[in-house]
C-alpha cells in the first residue's frame, strides 16, 4: 500500500474539492430556478423549471452522499450498505463531473484520475466481500517487463525467469503463493479478451492512471481494484509496481 499512501493526500484533496465544486454549482443552480420561478413568467416556464429543479435536487443529493460517503470512509467508520451501493451506482456518472469540474478548476488531468481510482478502491476496501484466489485476475500492461527482454510472457508468465530484474518475476511468485492468476496484457483488447475467458470474479488491474479509469468505465459488472504503476522511465517503458502493495491487496480480498 506504499503507493497508495504516497498519492493519497493530494488525491484526497482533489477528489473533496472536485465534489464540493459539484455541490456548489448544484445549489447555485437550484437557487436561480426557485428565482426564476419566483418571478412573472408563464406557466410553462414553472414547469419547465419544476422537472429541472427535480433533476438538479437528484444530482445534488446523489453528490451529498457520495461525498458523505467517501468522508466516512476515508475515516475508516461505517456506512450504510444503501448508501455504499448508492457511491457506488453514482461512480460513473461521477467521473464525469469530476472532468469537467477538474478542467474547470484547471486540475491535471491524471490527479483527477487519481482521485476517481482511490474513491473507487476505498470502496471496494470498504465492502468485506471475499475471493478465492482462483478467482482473482491480475492484469499488469506489457511496459512492466523490461524491454531488453526477449521472454515473450504475454502468452505465459510462466516463460519468465523470475531473474529479478523486473516485475513479471513477482507476479509469477504471488500467482503461485496465493494461486490467483495473472496476465500481462498489450492492450485493453487483450485484457478484455482474458477477463472474458477467464471469467474472474475480482479484477486487480496495474497500469497508469488513463488506463485505469477507461477500464473502471468499461468494466460494470466485475469489482476492479485500481493500481497505479511508477513510470521512473517516461509512460509505457520499464514500468514499475510495488509488489508489496499488489501482495497486501490480495491478501486483503482473499479468504483465509
Ligand atoms: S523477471 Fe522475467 S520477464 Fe523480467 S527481465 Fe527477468 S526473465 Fe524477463
């Protein structure tokens, strides 16, 4: 979990003032319809403005709880499993917000993302569902593998080595102690190709931040835990994972 306290702070700003901004643009909203109703217009127009009024009061509370959420978990207390399921039905249309709020706000675009994954792991850490290890996919990118090496373990992690030179050696060690199974991917078409031969029931996914979150809009119907990579060397070459931070979360989803 290295990793993830490392970015944890400033995701945690921006994730409370991206979803405050929400909020305040919402009321800002409901205060010029009630305005607007308020004053002498026509009939249609209080309607118009009533359905309007309602869509912004649904935005407003779905944000409220989320953020109401996402502070209670943030200090480890309880949540109600509606509320849980509610930030949870509300993660992808809340992406959304968060871009066009991080733009607004002149936020970088990869702190933003950063912000989306960690609400989304902290959820998911915040549920006491359990797996088995065989149902656990591991989906790494290629860029984890040094380039120098000719293994091809796209096809097999198993061809690796484990000469301790990069990552895929530790993968091929967590898949044989905990007997989860791990992929190395070239691409989304590739692991999506896996999940759906594979079938797991939990995905822990590597990669950057981009990747992640195409993967957590794309994946809906299996629970993806999100980890960012370290690029020591520029984007998608020799990239590099904690293990200790992969090992520790599958440990945390796995059934003693
Ligand atoms: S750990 Fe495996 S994949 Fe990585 S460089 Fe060594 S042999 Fe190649």
């Amino acid at each position: 979990m290295m990793n993830e306290k490392k970015h944890s702070s400033s995701a945690f700003q921006t994730t409370i003032s991206l979803l405050l901004f929400w909020l305040l643009m919402s009321a800002l909203l409901i205060l010029l319809v009630s305005w607007l109703i308020s004053g002498q217009h026509l009939a249609a127009y209080l309607v118009f403005n009533g359905l309007l009024f309602l869509v912004i009061l649904f935005f407003a509370v779905m944000v409220l709880v989320s953020l109401f959420t996402f502070f209670r978990i943030w200090y480890n207390k309880t949540v109600p499993k509606q509320m849980l399921q509610c930030t949870k039905a509300s993660l992808n249309w809340i992406y959304p917000l968060l871009k066009i709020a991080g733009k607004l706000m002149k936020k970088d675009k990869d702190d933003v993302r950063k912000a989306f994954t960690l609400l989304n792991n902290r959820l998911m850490m915040s549920e006491s569902k359990k797996y088995k290890g065989q149902d656990i996919l591991l989906l790494t990118p290629h860029c984890l593998q040094k380039a120098h090496c000719s293994i091809k373990v796209t096809n097999d992690i198993e061809l690796c080595q484990e000469c301790g030179v990069c990552n895929v050696g530790d993968l091929k060690y967590l898949q044989r102690t905990y007997g989860v199974r791990c992929d190395v991917v070239t691409g989304g078409t590739l692991a999506r190709r896996r999940i759906k031969e594979k079938k797991p029931k939990l995905i822990i996914a590597v990669a950057c931040e981009r990747d992640l979150v195409s993967g957590l809009m794309d994946i809906k119907n299996i629970p993806v835990y999100a980890i960012i990579n370290d690029r020591p060397e520029g984007p998608c070459y020799n990239t590099v994972v904690q293990k200790e931070e992969v090992e520790n979360t599958i440990k945390h989803f796995m059934t003693r």
